[in-house]
C-alpha cells in the first residue's frame, strides 16, 4: 500500500527534524508517487548526506532526489531568506 504523497511529505519532514545532526529548518520536502525530493540548503556534505539517510528510513519512499544546496550557496539562501524576513 502507498501512502499518500501529503503523508509522506509530512512523514519525512518529521524524520528529518527528529535529527539531533541535522539542522532541517531550510529543507523543504516534495513527495510524488513514493519519490521524495529534497531541496533547501545545509551547511555541509555531511548534513547532505544525513538528509537523504533520513528520507530513506521514512517507509514508502522509493527513491530521493537530494537537490540540496551545501556551504556558501547555502549560506546565500539563508542569508536571503533572513533579509526578506526583515
């Protein structure tokens, strides 16, 4: 049985946040038919690598897309988002 795509994003998005190695508050979650893409920013390879760990341990999902951004690009989108939120 599949789970419905909005349950899988939210399934997911719970994983991640339980994560003490991981800061999630700039990755977002996109669930289509069992395939979970990542996107958003992390400050390192391994925050990258520890995102997708977590959205395979989420039952139901059949594939990740890790489009996650790392390091300075990171940083940009954060800063930006930091700047808007002013």
């Amino acid at each position: 049985m599949n789970k419905a795509d909005s349950i899988l994003e939210h399934d997911v998005q719970d994983e991640l946040g339980w994560d003490v190695l991981l800061d999630s508050s700039d990755i977002a979650v996109k669930a289509d038919n069992g395939v979970v893409t990542l996107t958003g920013a992390v400050y390192s390879y391994e925050e990258l690598l520890q995102a997708e760990d977590d959205a395979w341990d989420v039952s139901g999902v059949k594939q990740v897309n890790n489009d996650l951004l790392v390091g300075p690009a990171a940083e940009a989108l954060i800063d930006e988002k930091i700047a808007d939120a002013c």
